[in-house]
C-alpha cells in the first residue's frame, strides 16, 4: 500500500462522517452526497489502491450518484407543487 495520505482509507471514511455531520448543521443533500461518496471510495480502498486521478474521479462519480438518488428519492412527486398555509411575516 502506498504511503500516501489519499490512499488511507480510514481518512476517507473520516471525512465521511465529517460530511455527514456537516449535513445535519446545513440540511440540504448536498453534503449528503458527498459523503456517501467519500464512505464508498473508503471502502473501495479496502481493496484496490488506484492513482489519485482515477480516486478522485471515482469519487466524483459515486458523490453524483448518490446526489441524484437522494435528489429523486426526495424530490416531490411529480406535478405537485409545494405551498404554504401560514405567511411567516404576519
């Protein structure tokens, strides 16, 4: 295994969590995504030890594919529209 800090894969399940905490302070899916992108490329690293390029671009591909399964998982159905009741101002 080589001794480079991208290639740990604890680190990357570390930053997971990080992301994860992130996520519950700015709720929005979007570190969300992230983070379950980072805790796959940590697993992934349990097995395999690419090159940084091809790291991060895994990384990228599966941070997209969770953000586009949480974006459809919790998208509102379609055709409906979300309204309000109460008006926060009065």
């Amino acid at each position: 295994m080589s001794d480079a800090l991208w290639s740990v894969w604890w680190l990357w399940i570390a930053g997971a969590l990080a992301l994860g905490v992130v996520e519950m302070l700015l709720p929005g899916f979007i570190f969300l995504g992230f983070a379950i992108g980072a805790a796959l490329t940590g697993l992934m690293l349990l097995a395999v030890t690419p090159s940084l390029p091809v790291l991060l671009l895994v990384f990228a591909a599966l941070s997209l594919a969770a953000w586009l399964l949480l974006r459809r998982s919790f998208a509102l159905p379609t055709g409906q529209v979300k309204t309000f009741k109460d008006d926060i101002n009065g």
